[in-house]
C-alpha cells in the first residue's frame, strides 16, 4: 500500500516509514492537495531544478520536484527533472520560468510540460 508525505505530498512504498527530505511520518491517506499539483517545467538537470524551485518559491509559489512516476526519486527521464505546481499557480509558474529563461537566470534547455 502506498504511503504520502503530508508535507511534500512525496509518495512511498508501503516498507518506508519517515519521508527522507520532511523527516515526518508518512500516512497511507492521500494528501487532498496531491490531485492538484500539476507538472509545469521539465528542467535540464537536479541543480537547475532546485534553481528553479527556489525561485518560484522566492515569487510566492508553492514548487516542488514532481512526485508522479518513480516514487521516492526526482521525476527523470528524456526531458529531465519535473517541477510542480499547483493548478491555480501554473499559469504564473510558466510565465516566471519563461521571464527567468529570457534573463539568464536558468538556461533554456529545459522544457515546458503541457498542463
């Protein structure tokens, strides 16, 4: 049975018992939350992702590295680590990336995911 982190919505397999990043308890009941986080940008790398999220953070939005797919690791694969939002801040969430990549402050090698 799979197990939630009620602060980073972070999704378990039933064996782990503290989430690694929170080091709080994990429940077997699904954060309400969880269903509105949405996949907003596909970053280059870790760094860039943790770039990422620290900036949008610093902006007032509430970003954090994908937990659908592999439970328990950075969402990964050809278009590189994913960061979500939730639904309501998406729209801002890209047009901060976007600002961010046209200043320099990220490269542009990542990617935007369709939400």
């Amino acid at each position: 049975m799979t197990k939630y982190c009620p602060a980073c919505f972070g999704e378990f397999k039933d064996n782990v018992s503290i989430c690694p990043e929170d080091k709080i308890e994990l429940t077997h009941k699904k954060p309400a939350e969880f269903d509105k986080l949405v996949d907003v940008y596909a970053a280059s790398g870790e760094i860039e992702a943790e770039r990422i999220i620290t900036f949008l953070r610093d902006k007032g939005i509430d970003a954090r590295e994908s937990t659908k797919g592999i439970s328990q690791l950075p969402v990964t694969g050809e278009m590189g680590f994913c960061i979500a939002v939730f639904r309501n801040e998406a729209k801002r969430a890209k047009e901060i990336i976007k600002q961010a990549r046209k200043d320099g402050v990220i490269s542009e090698n990542g990617n935007f995911l369709t939400v």
